[in-house]
C-alpha cells in the first residue's frame, strides 16, 4: 500500500512538471515577438534587421536633420552619437518630439532607411528612457539635464 501512495505522489509530481514545463514554453513562445526593447543606431548599423522584421530603435534625434515633407511624411535622424540612422514616418508626431529630444521608433529598415510605424518621445521636459540614457553613456555622448 506504501509503495502504491509513492508512486501516484510522483506520477502527479511528475505531471505537474510536464504541464509547468509545457506552460512556461507556450509563455515564452507567445512572448518571443512581444517583449521587445529598443536597438540603438550604433547596433543597427553594424548589424541591420531584415526587411521584413520589425523592431524598435532608439536615441535622440540628430540636429539639424528635421524635415516636414509634402503632407504628413517627417524624415529625421536618430542617432547615438556612433551611428545615424535615417528616420521616415508619416503621421502626428507626439507634442514633446524635437531635435535633440530622446524618441524610441517602430518599424522596419528598407533599403538603409528606418520607416517609422510609431513614434514615441519622452513624456515630459526631463524624462529619457533609461535605455536610451544607458545606450548614449556606452557611445559617451550623454549629457545630464540641468535641474
């Protein structure tokens, strides 16, 4: 009777693992595209995307290279300070977006340009994601806003 009770304890400790086993790789399945953090130009360059994959980039946008074409495209840099990286995107942009403003963008890059799907710009005056301040201080180009 002992031998009996241990072994159904195990069948159902070995179940539990197999279903836990088979949940945590559906989770990780389903999250395989979802989770996805930004890549800075620097990392883009070296190392572009396919066409095809949509990804998220990252950094502040170059000075000077701004530009508001016929209707609602904007073509811009984004840069880390190692790489730039051409930007389109057609759309509103959101209010805080400016030259030398962080922005986090998603989209694909053809043919050498990041076409822009999302636009995202920090929320207030002295936000920057820590991503971004963390990928400009690897480059040496961060600087701290005054208070």
């Amino acid at each position: 009777m002992q031998t009996l009770k241990k072994r159904r304890r195990i069948q159902i400790v070995m179940l539990a693992v197999f279903f836990l086993g088979g949940m945590t790789a559906l989770v990780g399945y389903g999250f395989r595209d979802g989770i996805n953090f930004f890549m800075p130009p620097a990392e883009v360059a070296e190392n572009p995307p396919a066409a095809n994959k949509t990804f998220r980039i990252g950094g502040l946008v170059e000075e000077g290279t701004l530009r508001r074409g016929q209707g609602a495209t904007i073509t811009f840099n984004v840069t880390d300070g190692a790489a730039s990286i051409p930007v389109s995107y057609t759309g509103v942009l959101p209010d805080l977006f400016g030259e030398g403003e962080g922005m986090v963008g998603t989209g694909r890059l053809i043919d050498g340009v990041f076409e822009a799907t999302e636009i995202l710009a920090r929320h207030d005056e002295t936000y920057m994601p820590e991503e971004v301040i963390d990928a400009l201080k690897e480059q040496g180009v961060y600087q701290a806003p005054e208070s």
